[in-house]
C-alpha cells in the first residue's frame, strides 16, 4: 500500500438507525455533522484512515471489527509489512496454499490484464522499485536497468492455484496496489452489509455504495485531476456500483516519475489527466482504471464491450471528457 497517500474509510447513515427527518435535513444540507456519530482515527492502509459510524449500541464493536479486517487484508497485500504474504511470495518466488484473498485477488489481476492486453500488470514492481528505489542513477545505467527488468514484466509468468502460487522467472515480484484497495472496499461493503448497514458509503479511496444516499438520491462524486470527491455532481453513483480513479499526478516516485507505470513501452506516459472506471465490483474498477489509463480513447469502447456493467469517465490531457 501507497506510505504517502491519505485514506478515509466513511460509512454514514443507515435509515434503520437514524430518523428519516434527521437524515433528510442533514444530508439535504451536506452536512453529516448533525448526525451522532462515532468516530475513530488511526493508521490503517498506510495512512490516516476515519472511520464514522452512526452512533448506536454496537458502533465501536463493528468499527473494531472493520479495523481488524483491514489489518488482516494488510497482512496479506501489503508490501510494507516485512511477513506479508506477497513479501514472501516476492522473496520465495512461490508460495504454498495462498489464501483464497490472494488467489483471487491475482487471479482477477490476470483476467483484467488480459483484457487490456497486458497494460494492467501486477508484475510491473521491479520497475517500480527502480523509479522509487534509485533515483540517482546515471541515463546510461537507468536505462541498462529498464532495459534487463523489463523481460521480468509479464502476467503470464504467474502460475496461480488455490495450491500454489510461483513466478516463471527469477526475480519476479508483483505489486497489488493497483487492485487490493479495490478489494478491500468490497470486504468492509460486504461486512457493512451484513450487520444491517444502509444508506451508506464505503471510501477507501475507492468508493463503493451501499443503498442510496439518505435523502433518497444517488450519490454523487466529483472527479479531478487529483482524484474522486464525495461532493459535486459529475457523477451519479447508482447503489451497489463501485467507482475507482487513477491519476498520474496522484503519487511520484522519487526519481520524478508517475506511480503510473507502463507495461509495454518504457517511456510511455498516462494518456489521461484522470481515468475513472464505474462497476459493480470496486475490485474490478480499480483494476481496470489502472490498466486504462494508458490504453488509447479509439480502444478503449471495444476493449470492454463484452463486459457487463462498466462505464468509463476519461479526462484527457488537452481537457476533454471521455464517457463510454
């Protein structure tokens, strides 16, 4: 997970708990203030999380349950905690009996790259830690670098099973930034959902609705340059659909480069200003915004129109609005 990134997970609402005529005057003002609710801060996803609950008898347990969830989903996605499952599957170069988080997770990660022709890769984190890692390096040795760690990006170099899970070539190491965030979303919307949450909003950079929004509309969620807003109203988010946006300017590496990454040519760069993919999974959504945002506009129809329920919002670098 992004060290630099600031995260909110917000849940706020639930009809059952709080009266209809509180919810619509709050929410019809924009303002959660008036709502009583329980709040708690910390660290989680690596950077600052909220999590705001409406305040009744077991809020604290379920925000308990939520942190604990995330630290669980943590131990097995994130690169920054040393006995992490991907650090020992990047370090072993395979691994015994995975989860059945991580195996999903990777399996989905193949399907989408295959749908992108390879422009989403979760194997791309040897570059990565080159453009973060060393940014010192001469053009000549950057360059001879690129050059040797690109033969090691390639999707189909993971053989992946509920058994085992190994790379094809040594050296391999994947990165699941571009998709694990999306998953985690729909963990805490499936745990929200079960203990009787609606009306809510689930924010972990993804965005994912549950229900409507108390005053009976959809959702609306602002997009920019720098990312998603829960304000606006450039798009309506209908209930049960997940949105996910990826910007090059979101997070630079050391070297100056984007967090954006391309798989098939070394200096490519982003082709849009901010890539926002709608759908019903935010798994789905986050993967894809990733692997999009370096596909061309004139591919971008055909390559999911054999997928059901996914809308495009592209904003390009000469200011224009792609919808599809």
């Amino acid at each position: 997970m992004n060290k630099t990134r600031r995260r909110f997970l917000q849940i706020i609402g639930t009809a059952s708990l709080l009266t209809p005529t509180l919810l619509k005057q709050s929410f019809a003002q924009g303002n959660a203030k008036e709502i009583p609710l329980h709040k708690w801060q910390g660290i989680a996803l690596g950077g600052h999380t909220e999590i705001l609950l409406p305040k009744e008898n077991g809020s604290a347990e379920l925000a308990n349950k939520i942190r604990k969830e995330i630290k669980r989903l943590e131990n097995i996605f994130s690169l920054y905690i040393p006995g992490s499952e991907i650090n020992r599957l990047n370090t072993q170069g395979k691994i015994q009996n995975p989860t059945p988080e991580l195996y999903h997770v990777i399996s989905t990660a193949h399907k989408v790259s295959s749908l992108t022709n390879g422009a989403f890769d979760i194997t791309i984190q040897p570059m990565w830690l080159l453009h973060s890692e060393m940014p010192n390096l001469t053009d000549h040795q950057h360059h001879k670098m690129v050059q040797s760690i690109s033969e090691l990006v390639d999707y189909r170099n993971i053989d992946a099973s509920p058994k085992q899970i190994s790379f094809k070539k040594r050296g391999m190491a994947i990165t699941l930034n571009g998709i694990a965030q999306g998953f985690i979303t729909d963990r805490i919307y499936q745990l929200l959902e079960n203990h009787g949450l609606t009306n809510s909003l689930v924010n972990i950079g993804e965005i994912k609705a549950l229900g409507t929004h108390p005053s009976g509309r959809d959702w609306t969620v602002a997009i920019d340059n720098k990312g998603q807003q829960l304000s606006g109203n450039s798009v309506n988010l209908h209930a049960g659909k997940a949105i996910a946006t990826s910007t090059p300017t979101g997070t630079v590496l050391r070297d100056g480069h984007s967090h954006l990454l391309p798989t098939h040519h070394i200096n490519a760069q982003a082709l849009y200003k901010s890539m926002s993919v709608i759908a019903n999974d935010a798994t789905k959504a986050d993967a894809l915004s990733t692997g999009l945002s370096f596909v061309p506009a004139k591919e971008l129809n055909n390559m999911i129109s054999n997928e059901h329920g996914i809308e495009i919002i592209a904003h390009t670098l000469t200011g224009k609005t792609i919808r599809i």
